[in-house]
C-alpha cells in the first residue's frame, strides 16, 4: 500500500434483487470498505444454463465501458475483475481521478422467458450517471425492445401528449421505446410499463436527464405485440 495502510474489508453476498421472486437470474454483490463507507459491486448471474447466456451476459457487460477489454463469459470473475481494479486504484490514490464506475442492476420483470432489467452506472468522484434498459426473449436471446411493441406512431404520439406536462420541448423518437420497465404487483402480475425518455438534446454534468411517462397495463395492453402479450398475461 502506497501513502499509508487502508483498512478494506470485503463481503460477498448473492441476493435477489428488490422484492421481485426472479426465477432465472441473481445479482452477485461484493463490497469494500473504504475511508468507513462501503462501495458495493454488482454483477448479472443467470441461476441455470441457457443456450443464450453468453450473449446476453455480453450485452449487459457492454451497457458501458468500464473494461479496456472483451467481456466476461463468467460473472464471477467480472465481478472479481471490478473489485481487483477498485483495490488498485485505492491502493495508487487514484480512485478520483479515474471516475471509477460503479454498476448497479435492478430486475423488473422475469417471467415466461421474458427477462427486463437496468444497468445504472454511478461514476465516482463526478456526478455523472446514466442507465440502460433491456427486455431480452429468453427463448431467442435477443434484447427485444421497441419489438415488443406494435402501432409505434400511435404510442409515440401518446407518449409525447403524457410529456407535455414534464418538458413541452421533448420530441420522444423510436429509441423511447426501447427504454422501458415493466412494473408489478407484489405477486409478480403485471401493472403497467414505464417509458423512460432521455432528453438527449441537453448534457449536464450528471448526463441526460430523464422522464418517466407512465401507462397502466389497461392502457398499454392494446400496444403489445401479440405474440408477447400472449406471455405476459
């Protein structure tokens, strides 16, 4: 240890994320503690084979770069990586002038092959922070998004009316409709779906500001494919 000795502590804990009963992924966490706070550590685990893992596992991993390197067929040792680089930048009083990113996961919806969820990264030292969506087709691997939905003139037109009341400016583009997190009940039924529109025409020092457009599942249903729908009922 350079400069002085630091006292880091580590634990490692595989929880469910929130509330949600997820049936085919966890979120691995690990944790150091530096200068009396803990700076926890996330990872994405799928809980059982799937032909599609490693592609999926690939997609998640690429929602920033955080790694001068390819992705991690194996959680575990991503998440070992973050903690390895963490430890180093600590060790180098370093930690703030590299903007470390720390990555946070949050499941939405896993059920029926149907898997929605977000990547938020919180950069250390500055205020910037961002976060992605996803809804993946278990079945087929591929991270669905706007497909999930059918009459996009006719959603989006809504959405832009529902916009009016949080920023009359914003003109949402099909990429809104890709930005979505299914909400639920406390037994994992489906209540509705939030768009989440990035007022991608303004930076700020904390990245894109964002703006929830809310729809109940009787005023969205109409606007699922019905393939999907189907699965989602």
């Amino acid at each position: 240890m350079k400069n002085k000795m630091l006292k880091i502590a580590t634990l490692f804990l595989l929880l469910l994320s929130g509330s949600l009963k997820s049936q085919t992924v966890q979120i691995l966490k690990d944790s150091v503690l530096y200068e009396s706070n803990y700076y926890v550590l996330e990872e994405v685990k799928f809980k059982a084979g799937n032909r599609h893992t490693i592609a999926i596992y690939g997609e998640i991993q690429n929602a920033f770069d955080i790694f001068n390197k390819p992705s991690f067929e194996a959680p575990e040792k991503r998440i070992q990586a973050k903690k390895d680089t963490l430890l180093e930048l600590i060790s180098n009083n370093e930690l703030r002038q590299a903007n470390y990113g720390f990555e946070q996961y949050k499941i939405f919806y896993d059920k029926n092959q149907l898997l929605n969820l977000s990547v938020h990264l919180q950069s250390y030292g500055s205020p910037f922070e961002a976060t992605r969506y996803y809804c993946f087709d278990l079945n087929t691997g591929k991270n669905i998004g706007s497909q999930l939905f059918i009459n996009h003139t006719a959603l989006l037109k809504c959405i832009k009316s529902r916009l009016k009341k949080q920023n009359e400016k914003l003109q949402p583009t099909l990429k809104a409709l890709q930005d979505f997190k299914i909400t639920t009940d406390s037994k994992n039924k489906i209540t509705g779906i939030s768009f989440m529109v990035a007022d991608s025409e303004n930076y700020r020092n904390s990245g894109y500001e964002q703006f929830e457009v809310v729809f109940t599942w009787k005023e969205i249903q109409k606007y699922i494919a019905p393939s999907f729908k189907k699965r989602m009922i």
